[in-house]
C-alpha cells in the first residue's frame, strides 16, 4: 500500500548520494502519461524516464508481452542459445532500418554499453584506434556547450563532453578521442541569423583540419554522433552535415555512428533521426524508447562489418534478456498499430505552436525553442535580443532561469527536466500523449516562466 511505500522513505539515506534527483518520494505507479507518488500525488511525466516510456506507463500491450514471457522463459544467455523474442525482434525491426544495410543486431541493457560495443567493433573491424566525437570550440563559446552525451561508462564517457559532472575525478579515461564542433551558433560564437550552411561549412573545415593535424584517416576508426543533440541541449544535426560527415567517411573508410539512444523510436517524428537527412550510419545505437521501460539497447551494423568478429568476443550475461526482447516486440507493433508518428507530428505542431508563442510573450526571457517532433527544449536567457551573442553570463543567467521554471512546474503537478548545464527545459512526453495532456503541460510550463520572470 502507499502506506507502506512511506515508510521505506527513511531508506533513502541508504542510497548513493552519487545519484541526483528532482523530486521527493516514491512513485508507486504509472499510467498512461501520468505517474503517481506514494503521498498521493499524480504528476503529469514530461520526463517519460528520460525519453524512456514513448507509449506510456505500463503500456497495457507491452507489459502483457513481457508478463507473458514471464511464465515462458526469463533468461536466455546469449551464448547458450538463441531465444524466440530475439530473433522476433530482428525481424521487425528489419523493416523499420533507416537503410537495408543495416543488417546485423547485437541486443544489449543499456544505451552506455550499446556505445561501448560500438567503439570496440569500429576499431577491430577497421583496425584503427581514433574517434571523433562533437564539441563546441571552448575558446569561443559559452559554457554551455552544445556537445555529446554518450553515457557514463569508461568508452562512452571519453567521447561524451556536455558536462564534466559525468568525468570529474573519475580520469583517465579512454584516450585516443577526438572532437569537431558541432553546427549550432553558440558553439561557434555566431549568431542566431548566422546561415546554417556557414555553420556546417565552418564544422566541416574543423573535421578536415583535424584529420589533416591530429589524427590521420589511417589511424580513425569513427566519427561518433547524436543526430539529434540529447544531453547537449537539443540540437537536431542539418542534414548538410550529416552529409558532409558522410562524404568525409567514405572518402576516408571511416564509419559513422548514430547514437539514436534518444532521438530513435519515433521520438523525432520519424521511427530515427537520421532519416531526416537520409544519409546512411554505418553503425547505429539504440535503446530508451525501444522497450518502453525494459532495459534494452542495440547495435545495429552491416553483416559484412560483424562478420570480422570473432565469436565471443561481444557478449555479457544479460545481453538482449528475453523479457525486454519481448516487450520491444510489443513496442514495434503498438507503434504501428496505434498510428504513433502521426501522433508524434500532431502533437509536435501543437507544442511548438504553443512553445513560440510563450517565446513571443517573453522575447526577453525566452532565447530558442528547438527540436524536433517531441523532443524539444526551450533555452532561457538574460536578454536576448535578436543578434546578440550568447556570452558566458547569458548562459548562467539562462540555467538559472530554465531550473528555477522546471521546479515551479513540478510544484504545479508536472515533472519536467533541464538539460545541457541547465539552461535548457527540455519536453518528452510520451508520444502517445493526448491534446489535451500536452496543452495541459504546455499552460503548466506558460504559468510557470510568468512566475518566475514576474
Ligand atoms: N546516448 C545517448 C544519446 C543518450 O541520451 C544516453 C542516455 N541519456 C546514452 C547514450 C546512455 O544511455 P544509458 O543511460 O542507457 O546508459
């Protein structure tokens, strides 16, 4: 009972104080797009788990899957045997691969092992040690760097570089990794009007620089990027540059990894990112959305790449459990099924509408609201007057703000988080989320900036 589930709250000392969170208590249950706490309160989940439960909490077909396989089968070990919800899942994710020749899966827990697993098949398979991976030009820009998260695990930390709260004491870390800037105007100290295809040029010519000084093509493996920037604030990639980034790869024998731990599983508008650009990963990661909750996340590559693998050289006890393999079954054919990406693009017109138009009423609070589809962040500032350069005192006066509007939502009943150095309130709500429930979060977040900005 909720009773009982206060009473377990004296526990928390017990608990790591390495974890951080936003709110007190204990939720003891979840539907659809709302949680519930222990004392009693329902909040409306903007967080969805960070992008985690697309389809809701306890998605009444996805948590069927996985009770049902339950009483067939739990665990699997991938080197005994293969089990059946792993190769369904294969065949129908097949069909949804942003290319063909992404043909070959290998299923893991986490979206930071995924990235691990990755780094380790770039460099055996091309026999090269470096990779690159995206940062602001830190002479020019704001702290606040636009820059990758790839997860907190010792690989996908060295290529991560939004925040040093995720490196900080914990050196050395993998070496050999390198970074290119990432298109957007803060990080290259421009403006908002600057062109987009300056700014893709200007990060382009960096990449070529790089592999012309620092790191040769013989010795790079990979360039490693988020189509759509997660933890660095929210930044979709122009498709000119991922583009370039391809030509740049071919040119050269490097692969390009997409991490679509975030922005997969329709969380953009489209089942990945990358099909916005139409340009072909060679490797592509995926996890969150992928099952609705269950910890599960995959490589995907070309059959000829992973057949230069020994067998038994990737693995681990875990990797690709049955139950999650099951529910992700589920996940596929629920977002078929129940139309998701035509809901995901509805809602998605509504809340930029609803986004720029809170924007207008705050020209000078309010500095961007970017995404796409249902992810989507909203950047405070100082003063933001058009042309103005994002300076380092904008960019604390904008954290401060974008925390400050995230707590008074949550004390309107609606958990919603910050992102990249916190000057970013970021929206994922489940995609499936009603008009209603999205307009709801959306007059939440209005109430919440005039109270701060009052
Ligand atoms: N890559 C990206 C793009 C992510 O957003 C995340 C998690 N926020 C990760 C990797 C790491 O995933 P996990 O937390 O499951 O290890």
């Amino acid at each position: 009972t909720s009773s009982d589930a206060s009473s377990l709250l004296d526990y928390g000392r017990n608990v790591t104080n390495g974890l951080g969170r936003i709110t007190e208590g204990i939720i003891t249950s979840g539907k659809g797009s709302y949680v519930e706490y222990a004392d009693g309160r329902k909040m409306l989940d903007f967080t969805t788990g960070i992008g985690v439960t697309g389809l809701g909490h306890c998605h009444p077909k996805v948590s069927k899957a996985a009770a049902d396989q339950c009483m067939n089968i739990v665990h699997v070990q991938c080197s005994i045997a293969f089990h059946e919800p792993y190769l369904k899942l294969i065949k129908k994710l097949l069909p949804i691969m942003p290319d063909p020749s992404l043909d070959s899966f290998f299923f893991w827990n986490s979206g930071s092992e995924a990235v691990e697993a990755a780094l380790k098949l770039a460099r055996t398979v091309t026999g090269r040690q470096n990779i690159i991976c995206m940062q602001g030009l830190l002479f020019l820009c704001s702290p606040s760097s636009f820059c990758a998260y790839h997860g907190r695990t010792f690989g996908a930390m060295a290529v991560t570089r939004s925040k040093t709260i995720y490196s900080k004491g914990f050196a050395p870390l993998m070496p050999g990794v390198f970074t290119i800037p990432f298109p957007f105007w803060h990080q290259l100290g421009q403006t908002p009007d600057t062109p987009e295809s300056d700014l893709v040029s200007q990060c382009l010519y960096q990449l070529d620089l790089l592999l012309t000084q620092q790191t040769a093509p013989a010795d790079t493996a990979a360039i490693i990027l988020e189509p759509v920037l997660g933890e660095g604030g929210y930044v979709a990639a122009p498709a000119a540059f991922l583009e370039g980034l391809r030509a740049v790869c071919d040119k050269h024998g490097i692969l390009l990894i997409a991490d679509e731990v975030q922005s997969g599983f329709s969380r953009t508008g489209k089942f990945f990112a990358i099909e916005y650009s139409g340009v072909r990963p060679d490797i592509m990661i995926i996890a969150k959305g992928l099952a609705n909750g269950f910890p599960l996340s995959g490589v995907i590559t070309r059959k000829e790449l992973t057949d230069k693998l020994t067998p038994g050289s990737m693995g681990g006890t875990y990797a690709g459990n049955a139950v999650a393999c099951a529910a992700a079954c589920a996940v596929v054919d629920a977002m078929h099924e129940e139309n998701i990406l035509e809901n995901v693009n509805a809602r998605s017109t509504e809340l930029f509408k609803a986004l720029n138009a809170i924007k207008a009423a705050h020209p000078k609070h309010i500095l961007d609201v970017r995404g796409q589809g249902l992810m989507v962040a909203v950047e405070f500032a100082s003063s933001a007057s058009p042309g103005a350069k994002h300076d380092a005192v904008a960019a604390q006066v904008g954290a401060a703000m974008a925390s400050r509007v995230a707590k008074k939502c949550i004390e309107r009943g609606m958990l919603i988080l910050t992102t990249s150095v916190y000057e970013v309130v970021r929206f994922i709500p489940p995609l499936n989320i009603s008009a209603a429930d999205l307009t709801k979060g959306t007059e939440i977040f209005r109430d919440a900036v005039e109270e701060v900005v009052r």
